[in-house]
C-alpha cells in the first residue's frame, strides 16, 4: 500500500483526481469504480473542475457504484443514485446509459448481484475503484464479520453504519437497515484502488486497515493483499499509524 497523507481534505481529493485523470488518458474506454459518502465530494468536485478546464471528458467513460440502500427508491432524495448524479454526473457528459449504480430493490437479488459482477467482468473489469472506509472498517457495505463475502450481495447494516449515516435521514427509523454492496472479491478484481479518509473517527479503521492482521473483523485489512492501492489521509486519519 502507497500511504500520502496531505494537510486538508481538498489536497486530498485533488490529488485523488489527478490519479483518475492519469487512467482516463491512458484508457479508451476507462472503467471507474466510485463511492458515495461525505469522503469522496473533494475529489468529485476536483473532477468536475477538470471536466470544465476541458482537461478530461467522461464520454468514453462507464461507471459501477458501490453500493445502493435497498428499501428506499432510486429517485429517493437520499439513495446514492441521486447522490452520484447530484456530485458529480449532473456536472459532467457521462453518458446515462453508461452509468451502473447497484439497485436496490432488485426482484431476485441472486441473479441480480451476479449480474452486476458479470457487467464488470464484460466490460473487463475496473479500472479505478474510488473506497471511502467506514470507522468500523467496512469498505462498499462491507461489514465486519467472520468471512469475507465475495461477490456483489444483499447485506445488514450494523449498529455502527446505522449510527454514523442516520444523519442524512429524518430519523434513525428512516434509515434502512439493509444494502447492496459490491462483494469484497468484486472490489479485490479492480485493478488500481485509491482509498480516501479524513478526520480522527476515522483513525482507528486506518490503524487496523494497514497494520492490523488481514481479518473480516476489519474487512478493508484485505486490501493489504491488493498489488495496486493508493491510501490518501489526513493528518487526523493518519494519527494512529
Ligand atoms: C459508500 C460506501 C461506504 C463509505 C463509508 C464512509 O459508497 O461504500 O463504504 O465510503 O461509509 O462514508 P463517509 O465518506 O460518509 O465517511
């Protein structure tokens, strides 16, 4: 893992977007993998800038999300639908059809999360997948648990995500308890990783991310096993290492 840790958030997102500015000049048809979550808006705002200096352009490219809550709708204020086009896919030309944000309320969640994972691979594979880290560690909705789970699936929220993300909603009752979440294999198989953290709640899971032992219990300690991971902190998340 290649570790940069930067004074503020913006030098952290704009340092984040030169890398996927790097993959998209190399790639006819770049492949990106994004998160939503309060972490990545620095970078998207970066890229947005760069879409408007006419430095890059998202016509060519194809987008896979994370993630989706399920029990709320697509057009909900709050799915991450919305928040991927309100941060950055209303700003640029990504072309719609070329957008994939996970579904949330597939009618056979089976055969839809094996869907999900067989467009990835079609399209061959992810490029650049863009990770925030949950501070239980959790990466996508990838919760600790006692296994890591590969594939794209259907998984419960814990304590800790409903804690940290009710914020969003009306009310704690309002959050759903359940998401589909790219498995941590599906994540593993994109061929570069740039995971972003700021602020001290998140120091604990960067501790156990990097120097913890590769465990389900802290599921982002997997990425120890990826060849090509780009860790951008700052100086509060970095503080434990
Ligand atoms: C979001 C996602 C999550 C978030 C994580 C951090 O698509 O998959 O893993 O990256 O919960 O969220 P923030 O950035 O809001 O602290």
């Amino acid at each position: 893992m290649e570790i940069k840790i930067f004074d503020t958030y913006e030098q952290m997102g704009q340092f984040a977007a030169d890398i996927i500015e790097e993959t998209m000049k190399s790639k006819d048809k770049p492949i990106l993998g994004f998160a939503t979550g309060a972490t990545p808006i620095s970078t998207y705002n970066a890229l947005i800038e760069k879409y408007r200096e006419g430095k890059i352009s998202f016509k060519s490219v194809t987008s896979f999300n994370l993630d989706e809550y399920c029990t709320i709708d697509r057009d909900d204020k709050n799915s991450y639908y919305t928040f991927m086009h309100e941060n950055l896919f209303n700003h640029v030309d990504i072309d719609e059809k070329n957008v994939n944000v996970p579904c949330g309320n597939p009618e056979n969640v089976v055969e839809y999360c094996k869907g999900y994972d067989n467009s990835i691979e079609k399209m061959g594979g992810v490029d650049v997948q863009i990770l925030g880290i949950g501070r239980n560690g959790h990466i996508g909705f990838n919760e600790p648990s006692d296994s890591f789970t590969m594939g794209t699936y259907k998984v419960e929220l814990t304590q800790s995500t409903i804690e940290a993300n009710k914020i969003y909603f009306p009310n704690e009752d309002a959050m759903p308890r359940q998401a589909i979440t790219m498995g941590i294999g599906t994540i593993m198989k994109a061929k570069k990783i740039i995971l972003l953290a700021n602020g001290e709640s998140k120091a604990h899971a960067i501790h156990d991310m990097v120097k913890g032992d590769v465990s389900p219990k802290c599921p982002a300690s997997v990425l120890q096993n990826h060849p090509n991971v780009v860790v951008i902190l700052d100086k509060a998340a970095a503080s434990l290492l």
